[in-house]
C-alpha cells in the first residue's frame, strides 16, 4: 500500500440551512478544498460521498463544480458515512487506482426527522407488513436514537457512581470549544445549571447533552505521497484505519460498545500506535453524539480504565489545554452533526489543526499535542451498531 | 422460518443452542455464535433484575403505547449466565416506582417485552 496524505479540507458552515439545496452546501465546501490543496481540479481521479439522504447529490456536484468523468460512489453508513466514504477514498489512493481523491460529506436534516434522513423511515414503509408481525424487530420501535444512550448513562451513573453534574460538563466542555468555532451551529457558552435546566429529552439526557439535527457539508483532497511532497511541505499522514460491524441487541446493558473497541484497536495496531501515546503527544474528534457517549469512547479506546471516563473531565485533561485534547471543534454536541458530513468535518480539523491554520488560531491545540490524532464516528444503522476510526500523523 | 410467539406462558420465549449453549431472545431456529441449527427451546424468567430504564416524551414507531411512557433493558438469568433484553416498563408518571437493580417481573404481551418492577 502506498502511503496517503490529507492536503486540503474546506468546511460550509454547519446549522440551518433551509434555504439551500444539497449543491448549495456542498459545491462551496468542494471549491474550498480544491483551493486549499492548490490543486487544479482536472487532476482529481475518484470522488467517495458520504450522505445517507443526499441521494444523487454527489453527481450534482461533481458537475457543478466541473468536475466530469470520474468514478463516484455514494457511502450509507447512518453516523459513520462521511468516515466510511473517507476510508474508501484511502483504500483508492493507497491501492494506486487514483493519485488524487475527493472526499464529500454532506446532510440537509433540519426540515425533517432523523428517521426520514437515515432511511430508517424508507425501510419501514418497504419491510411494515413483515415487522408489524415480526416481534423480533417491532420491540425495537420503542427506542428513539437517544435511547441506547440514556439507558447507558443511566447504568454508568448506578455502576460507577457518575454524576448528572458530570454528564453536563461534557457539553459545557464542548461549548467552550465550540465558543471559538464560526463553523459550529452552537457557539454560546453554557454551565452546568444551564445545560441540566434545558429541556429533558431521555432521562438523565437533556437537549444540550444531545447533538442536534443540522445541515452541513465538508470536503478533503487526499493524494499519494509523491503528489503530495509536490503541493505541500504540511502533509496530514494517514496512518491507520478500522471499521466494525455490529448490531444494537448485543450493546444495550454493557457500557462497552464492541465496534468502538474493535475499530480503534485495529487502527492503533495498523498505526503502530497505543492509547497511551495520545497523552502530551495528539488530540481526537470523536462521536459525541450526547454526553455520555464521549465518556464511554474514553474508556473503550484505553485512555482510562472503565468507569473512570468522568475522571477524564473532572481533571481537564481532555480540554484544549489539558494532556490530551478532545473535540477541539466543539464536536457534535456544538458544531451540530449532519450526519455524512460529521466525519469529513472530523479530518478536516485534524488538517487545520496539525497546519495551525488561522481558521483554528483561536481554538489552537498546543505544538505537543499535534504530533498524532484520531477521528471517531459511530452510528446506529436501524438494528445495525457501527464504529469507524481513524488515525494520522504529521510526519510520515 | 415459522413465526414464533415472544411469550410462553409467562415466560421469555428464547433458544438455545445445543452444540455452544448461546442463549438467544428472540428465539431464533439457528445459532449466530456457531450457525448451529441445533436448537431447543428454552424459557427466560419471569423475574429479573432492572439494569437500566429511560423515558420516552414521544409517541414510538411500533406499538400503541401512549407518551410518556418508559423503557428499559432487564437482565434474566439462564443456566450458563444471563441474558439482556430490552422492553416498555408497565409504570406512570411520575415513574418513582422505577428502580435500577430492582427486581423486575415479565407482563406477556403479544407484540412488545413488557416487565413490571417488583417480585410480583
Ligand atoms: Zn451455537
């Protein structure tokens, strides 16, 4: 396999954008990236977008922006389609089929819900005479997409003896970040009081401990090591990469999702990486799609031992000027998570981080930390359970 | 595959493997552990352990519970562990009854896992 370099990354601003067709988003966000890569748009060889409801929309834009002729492939994988279509680009370039990859994230959700955007509403229509009959699946009708996750954090708070208190400050966390991100759909700073005052979704979750429902799309150029030593002395490596299947029945009581486990650890061993080398050394986005989940991702990637998540909080370490940063972009819970675009925006914080672009002046990772870093993404296919994670490097 | 019932009397109708012992619910006629088609079945409960709950503020997508309602995973012993399931709590509003490492009890149904917290 040759190795793959992230080169440019371009961002259209995440929140409501009811105005604005697919296109609309993804076109500024594709020019974006091509400017930033300072490649010529000609050279660019395959195209992978994630999107679970944007069907068709990726030719739209290949042809809007003028690119025409290439392969493109559109990625479903609920939450983790934008990491997904960002492997497979990988997969492309490091194969040697194409030097030069475009990668699309994109969602239009706010003008409907979650199960109209994923599909799951679609599935429903086409399979309701057999799961009306079918206890099997019908049990699983109960549980909206916050459910597993109060369930767990409800088990975390009676195993381990965690606090709503500690649950909210991953959100006051997220929105200290995200204070200083002019891309991310909620930028006000919170406290503890007001996240545990806003309105109860599934209890111990109130909406602010819940990602919201966003438009966005985000894009990044990778390319081979050759092309890339030619446009660029700040290359992003690509060091490792995992994708798990699973499904929801094996997950509900164990605080330990198995894909998160499984996916983190093939991208370490394939990155030649352990989590302790992320302490004083790296940063990570990962899928904090509510409070608790960025707790459980702490313990299921080895950075602390089982229930000690918390701790992780409590002590700071996970805050931009802590050992070990996480969701320097404000993550899911503040820049919203449009959920193909959410992990092609992931990798193109890793990029403006690790460059010290002027984008991210303000919410700067320290020079220790920007030697490695990981992106997370999982999600909740139906009764599908998912996780893909990945990692880079700035020298090769 | 025939259709099978998700209550046996007052039990969990689950299956078990005969060649690895993995316990399953719902029943199932092969196993996903060794593709065995070796299958009996095998009864869970009806008194378990309540590992965790929420509540929903909004209608559900199956079944005509009314909102608020709320659900939760239960855990049930079986012969080589336990098993998790997932089911509507049988409580109202404002759902204090609910507690977690309380003793939970199955209520069979024909569509939904239904438990009701205490021994009885
Ligand atoms: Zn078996």
């Amino acid at each position: 396999m040759r190795n793959v370099a992230v080169v440019g990354a371009g961002v259209f601003p995440f929140g409501r954008h009811h105005d604005l067709l697919y296109v609309e988003m993804g076109r500024p966000a594709v020019n974006e990236a091509i400017e930033d890569a300072g490649i010529d748009r000609k050279e660019i060889q395959s195209c992978y977008i994630g999107t679970t409801g944007g069907v068709g929309v990726g030719h739209e834009i290949l042809y809007e922006t003028g690119i025409i002729g290439i392969p493109i492939s559109r990625v479903e994988n609920a939450c983790v389609s934008g990491s997904n279509a960002f492997r497979l680009a990988w997969m492309d370039v490091a194969l040697g089929l194409s030097d030069i990859s475009l990668v699309i994230g994109i969602e239009k959700m706010k003008d409907s819900s979650m199960a109209d955007v994923a599909g799951g509403m679609g599935r429903l229509k086409l399979e309701m005479k057999a799961i009306a009959k079918n206890p099997s699946v019908a049990n699983f009708g109960l549980m909206g997409p916050p459910g597993y996750f109060a369930l767990a954090a409800h088990r975390h708070m009676a195993e381990f003896g965690t606090t709503k208190e500690e649950l909210a400050s991953v959100t006051v966390k997220s929105r200290q970040n995200a204070h200083n991100n002019p891309k991310a759909e909620y930028q006000n700073i919170m406290t503890v009081d007001d996240v545990l005052n806003d309105k109860m979704i599934n209890p111990p979750l109130t909406r602010s401990q819940c990602c919201p429902k966003t438009d966005g799309a985000a894009a990044i150029i990778i390319m081979s090591e050759e092309l890339a030593k030619k446009y660029t002395d700040t290359p992003v490596w690509v060091k490792g990469s995992g994708l798990t299947s699973s499904i929801i029945t094996d997950l509900l009581s164990n605080l330990s999702a198995m894909p998160n486990v499984k996916s983190s650890r093939t991208a370490y061993d394939m990155a030649k990486l352990e989590p302790n080398d992320f302490f004083k050394n790296g940063f990570a986005e990962v899928h904090d799609c509510f409070s608790i989940s960025e707790i459980l991702h702490y313990e299921d990637f080895g950075w602390c031992k089982k229930g000690e998540g918390p701790k992780m909080i409590n002590d700071g370490i996970t805050q931009i000027d802590g050992d070990f940063p996480v969701n320097p972009s404000g993550g899911l819970l503040s820049c919203g998570h449009p959920l193909g675009a959410t992990g092609v925006r992931q990798i193109a914080e890793v990029l403006y981080q690790m460059r010290k672009d002027k984008e991210v002046a303000k919410r700067q990772v320290p020079d220790e930390n920007l030697n490695v870093a990981l992106t997370h993404t999982m999600g909740q296919p139906m009764l599908g359970f998912t996780s893909c994670v990945n990692i880079f490097s700035r020298d090769l | 595959m025939e259709r099978q019932p998700l209550f046996i009397g007052d039990k969990l109708n689950a299956s078990k493997c005969n060649d690895c012992g993995n316990v399953r619910f719902p029943w199932m006629d092969y196993c996903y552990k060794c593709q065995s088609t070796n299958i009996s079945e095998y009864l869970v409960g009806p008194k378990g352990k309540l590992m965790s709950y929420t509540i929903s503020y909004s209608k559900p997508y199956v079944g005509k519970i009314k909102p608020p309602y709320a659900y939760a995973v239960a855990r049930f012993p079986t012969d080589n562990g336990h098993i998790d399931v997932f089911g509507a709590i049988d409580s109202q509003e404002p759902f204090d009854d609910i507690k977690i490492n309380g003793s939970v009890k199955l209520i069979p149904d024909k569509l939904l896992v239904k438990f009701k917290m205490g021994d009885d």
